[in-house]
C-alpha cells in the first residue's frame, strides 16, 4: 500500500515563526503536492513537484515556500507565519505510470496547523 | 465557473436507503475521474476512479460517467452510518499530475 507520511499531526505556532512541514512517500512517486483545506473552500493547491528540484506554484503559493531535494520527500515552508495560515495542511503524492498514465493522489493524515 | 462543482449538501438519507452524489466538471478534455471520501479531521481517501463512459461497480458503491453531460455520480447502495462523510470529487483534466482539480465536497449524514 501507498503510504504517505506527515510529521506532524497537530503543530501550534506563533505568529512570524518559520514553519516546517516535511512530508515523505515510500511507493517512489513522480508527483508530490501540499494542498491546505479549510471549511467551504475545500482543498485548495499550494505547491506541486514532478520531480527532485522541481516545483510549481498552485493556486495560492503566496506565504509559501517548498523544497524537494529527494524524491521521496516534499517539504513545505511558511517563511513567516501569519494567523491567516491557519489551516489542515495535506501532503499528497502521485505517479505516472499507471494504467491510465497518470494515477489518482494519495494522501498523508494531514497537519492541523494553528498560528497564534 | 468552477473546474469541478459538486452540491455542497448536507444530504442525509436513511440507513438502508441509496445516497446518490453528483459532480458536474468544466473541461470537455477531462480524462479521469475520482471519488474520494473524507471522515472528520482526517484526510481524504480514495474510494473509486472511473475513466469510461457508463458504470463501474465496487461493492456497495457505483461510480457513472457521461462525459457528453460532463457529469460523474458516484452512489452508494444500502448506505450504513459508517458512510457519513464528505465525498470529494476529483477530475484530472488531461493528464499529468498538475491538472488534478477537487471539488469542495458534498457532506452526507446517514441516519440510523
């Protein structure tokens, strides 16, 4: 079974720190992405990755930074956290050689991030 | 518009009774579909995918594409209080990981 992981189910953080979200994958996927969900708004993308180094701003980049120098790890980074950030942030990955191509996304367990 | 619009409920239909959910998307190009449930505070989990026109059978649940309608149902048969949850639709629009678009949910409440 796919597994991703989060580090960190619950974090509260203040506001102006730097926040790390590190999220790992062990079934060797292509594609990594950070979504943030809130209520109405569903999920929303952040960054995604299609490979080691490389990366691509979602819908809402703004605040946000990402770092992927491994395959099997995708790091989220609030560079100065803001009340604003407040949210579940979800890690997810996906590869591209499924029968179809591309395969569906397969999610961590999410990190309810509160900043105070 | 949005790329994937779904009715953002609440339904709530009996236990025992069929719960039909639907998803309308924007993109004629779109190539695969995906029904993903999310239990409170957890994260979304993959429930059914769908990539031809008609019916796929998992089980309790029946995923339906018409793509001509631009529209993907997912249903659940002899729904259980255990199924009370928020199903997302997904739509990948022509492949390739970054053209993935989620719909904000539908919240469906089983009663016992």
């Amino acid at each position: 079974d796919v597994k991703v992981t989060q580090s960190s189910r619950y974090l509260v953080k203040r506001t102006g720190e730097k926040v790390f979200l590190e999220c790992v994958q062990d079934m060797d996927h292509e594609n990594m992405f950070w979504y943030r969900q809130d209520p109405g708004l569903g999920l929303r993308l952040i960054y995604f990755s299609y490979d080691v180094k490389m990366k691509e701003k979602g819908d809402i980049p703004e605040g946000y930074s990402v770092s992927r120098e491994k395959k099997e790890r995708f790091s989220l980074i609030l560079e100065s956290a803001s009340t604003n950030q407040t949210s579940m942030y979800l890690c997810a990955s996906s590869s591209d050689r499924g029968r179809h191509g591309w395969t569906e996304a397969f999610f961590g367990q999410g990190t309810r991030l509160t900043v105070v | 518009q949005k790329e994937v619009e779904q009715n953002s409920g609440p339904l709530s239909v009996p236990e025992g009774a069929i719960a039909s959910l639907n998803c309308t998307y924007s993109d004629r190009g779109s190539q695969s579909f995906f029904w993903y449930r999310q239990y409170s505070g957890k994260s979304p989990e993959l429930i059914m995918s769908i990539y031809s026109n008609g019916d796929k059978e998992d089980g309790r649940f029946t995923a339906q594409l018409n793509k001509a309608s631009q529209y993907v149902s997912l249903l659940i048969r002899d729904s259980q209080p255990s199924d009370s949850a928020t199903y997302l639709c997904a739509v990948n629009r022509r492949g390739g990981a970054n053209n993935l678009f989620f719909g904000t949910g539908t919240r469906l409440t089983v009663i016992p």
